[in-house]
C-alpha cells in the first residue's frame, strides 16, 4: 500500500517536473525564432483598458455506457469574468448536467440539475515576458449529492463538500506560442453524511498547456494535466482506496474574432484506456472599458 502510494505521487511529481522543465525550455527560446506577428501574439501586449468583462458558456459531451443503459452526459456551465486595471479579477462560473439516456427502455429519457457555482478571486501581474497569476476560489455545495435524492431523481450534479481552492499560474509569451504551466490546490471541508461527516483534504491538479498562432484568426491549443487527489476521510478515517492519480489530455481549436471567441475541442482521460472521449465547445463575448 506505501509503495502504491509512493508510485502514484513519484508519477504525479515526474510529470510536474516534466511539464515545468518543458515550459522553461519554451521560455528559452528567443523571439526572433518567430518573426510573424499575429493577432493572437497582440494578447501579451496588454490594451489600455480599465475594465473588461467576459460572457462565457460553454458544454462538453462525452457518451457512457452502464450495466443498465447507454446515455450522453452533457456538461454545460456559464461564466462571468470580470478584469480590473489589467490586475484585478473576479469572475463567477455556475455548472450544470444533463444525462440523456439512448436505450429504448431508459426511463426517465432525459434529467438535468444544477451543480455548484464557483466564485474566484485574481491578482494579476508582468514580468518581462511572463504574465503570473494568482487566484483564491470558493465551491459552495448546490447540487445534488446525497445519494438517496440523487437515487430519487436519476442524476447526481454536486459533491456536496464546501471547496476552498487556491491557483498559480505562469505564462510565457513567445510570438507566436503562448505557453505556461499552472498549479491548483483544493481542500473539501466537512460533509454530513449518514454514517457521520466526511472530508477531502486535498486535491492538487497540475497543467502545462500552449497554443500556438496559426494565422490571425486560429490558434490550435493543447494541454496535459495530471491530478493527484487524497482520500475520502470519514469520521477522520482514510478510505482504503488511497491516493489516487489521473493523467488527462485536450486539444481545441480556438476561432477570434475581436471580442469574440469559439473554441471546439476534445479531451481524454489518459490514465484510464477505457474512459470516452469528450467533446467540448465553448463560447466567449467581452466588453472592454478604455482608460
């Protein structure tokens, strides 16, 4: 059990180490190794503006089979980001889920639920060609978790723990590759549950991510993201499942157009064969306030 334990964690830290070895050697590069100039590079050049909001949405798809029935979960969220003085942010997501069942005797055919909404709190900040950010987020417990409404109602959209988050990011502009590494923690305080109360205490998720300019309008973006995530702790008693380590993998097209951007994609959980693929897409407008 140690020594699985002492796997999953030396995998976690490899590809941590891995992914920031990869993003200083990006970092390294120069930039006359790219000459042209695209609207995409213009984001590490930052405007003027006093205030910018972002209006988001977006849904990702992926298809899951049961014992039971065949169904397509569907993953849709809003977003509101608000920018202040190229420093300050703000910003609101509220999830949801659909489950839509494909088998002929499926009942109910389809069931939606919110889930739980997320605020987040940034400061943002330069150096030379690095932008660094740092953010504290809170997940209040909307959705539905308990197992006996979730039962009642075919679908479960929440964890039902309170979530405290912290976030640290890095990005590297090189003309015209945008690349960076982040790194997010997150504790799940105390749940009742029928047997007493139950706790997560930590769940730390890694990213190394890039895109790069195809021309002024696309932008082609990858990412790979390992996650390292402690036991369920009952009564202050660990489950036996231990720490568990998940690798995933996405890439998305990005399409700008001013204030506006639409972004098609999939991803897979690497760590597991066997997962389906999903499909996302998503939409974002912004308005801009100039100084």
């Amino acid at each position: 059990m140690v020594r699985a334990m002492r796997n999953i964690a030396w995998g976690f830290l490899s590809t941590v180490i891995l992914s920031m070895v990869i993003a200083v050697l990006l970092s390294t590069i120069g930039a006359p190794a790219f000459a042209q100039t695209t609207a995409h590079q213009r984001v590490g050049v930052e405007a003027k503006d006093s205030f910018e909001a972002t209006i988001g949405t977006s849904v990702e798809i992926f298809r899951f089979d049961t014992t039971k029935t065949n169904a397509l979960e569907i993953d849709p969220a809003i977003s509101l980001d608000l920018f202040f003085r190229r420093r300050f942010g703000l910003s609101f997501e509220v999830p949801a889920l659909v489950w839509i069942a494909t088998g002929r005797e499926a009942v109910p055919r389809s069931v939606g639920a919110v889930g739980d909404p997320e605020v987040t709190a940034s400061y943002t900040f330069r150096i030379s060609d690095w932008r660094l950010s740092a953010a504290l987020s809170y997940t209040h417990p909307f959705g539905i978790w308990n197992p006996y409404e979730a039962g009642e109602r075919q679908i479960a959209s929440g964890s039902g723990y309170p979530k405290l988050g912290t976030f640290f990011s890095a990005v590297r502009y090189l003309d015209p590759i945008v690349a960076g590494v982040s790194l997010r923690g997150e504790t799940c305080f105390a749940r009742p549950e029928r047997s007493g109360t139950s706790t997560r205490p930590l769940i730390l998720t890694a990213n190394l991510f890039a895109t790069e300019a195809l021309n002024d309008v696309v932008a082609l973006s990858a990412s790979l993201s390992p996650k390292l995530s402690w036991p369920r702790y009952l009564n202050g008693i660990p489950d036996e499942s231990g720490i568990a380590y998940s690798l995933t993998g996405s890439a998305s097209l990005v399409f700008s157009e001013k204030d506006h951007s639409l972004r098609i994609g999939v991803s897979k959980l690497l760590s597991d064969y066997s997962a389906p693929v999903a499909f996302d897409l998503g939409f974002s407008s912004t308005f801009r306030k100039k100084e």
